[in-house]
C-alpha cells in the first residue's frame, strides 16, 4: 500500500457528529479521503458491493439504528477481505463490561467521545497517526487494540 491518504469510513446516524468528524478529519495532518454512512445497513450494503474500497479505519457509533454496533463487528470479523480494517467504535459513556464486549467481539478501538471540538480532534489525531504508522510500515493490525 503505498497511498498518500487513509480511508475511513465514518458511521453515525447523527447530523451534528457527522459534520464535527468531517471537520475533524479535514484538519489532520494525515490525508484522510471520508466516507459516511447514517447507519449500518447502508455501511454493510457498501462493504458488500462490487465496488466497495475497503477502509483502513472504520469509526462506529456504539448506538446506531437497526442492529447494535457489536452485530455490524460481527458481521465484518467474519469476512476475510476486512481483516486489515481497524474498527473504532465510540460513545459519549461505556461502562466496563460494554469496553471488554466491545474487544471481545473484534473491534480496535474504544473510544469516549470529548465533548468539545479540540479535545476530540486530539484522540481522533492520535487514532489516526497510530493508524498510518502500522499502515505504511506494514504491522499486523490483528494484534492492535486502543481505548482513549
């Protein structure tokens, strides 16, 4: 892989969040190329499709409509093509138990979302950076886990 930018896909059925993440990852230093779905099925659709660019980094919201996130983990982890996929999965709170299910089931990343644009664009920043360090020196994602 040798491309100067990052996918990432975003999930939130959120208006506001999904404008504060763009923003966020248009101020990185990383080129980041986005995309952006309101919810699972729509990401799954896309993920299955013909012409789908799989992401290095997918963030998920923890509480989206239809199926929970873990399900959408689940789903993925099953399918060979997403193994180098780095899933974030973020919530404004987790308790313990809701963290380790996360892990258990496959996901990277648990992230607490900030409450205010800088502090956000920081633990964003920090994903990402990790993020592209194993991505252009080819590290095995399989064993990279992350709570911020």
């Amino acid at each position: 892989m040798n491309r100067e930018y990052l996918n990432v896909i975003l999930v939130d059925n959120g208006e506001e969040n999904r404008i504060l993440f763009k923003k966020v990852f248009k101020d990185l230093k990383v080129g980041i190329k986005i995309q952006i779905f309101g919810n699972g099925e729509n990401l799954m659709d896309y993920l299955n499709s013909e012409e789908a660019q799989i992401p290095e980094i997918l963030f998920m919201e923890k509480e989206i409509p239809k199926k929970n996130s873990l399900e959408y983990i689940e789903e993925i982890k099953t399918d060979f093509r997403f193994d180098n996929m780095v899933i974030a999965i973020y919530s404004d709170h987790f308790s313990t138990a809701e963290e380790e299910e996360i892990f258990v089931n496959g996901a990277n990343i648990v992230m607490k979302k900030p409450d205010n644009y800088d502090n956000l664009k920081k633990v964003v920043a920090e994903i990402v950076t990790l993020n592209w360090q194993y991505h252009t020196s080819g590290l095995n994602k399989n064993n990279f886990i992350m709570k911020v």
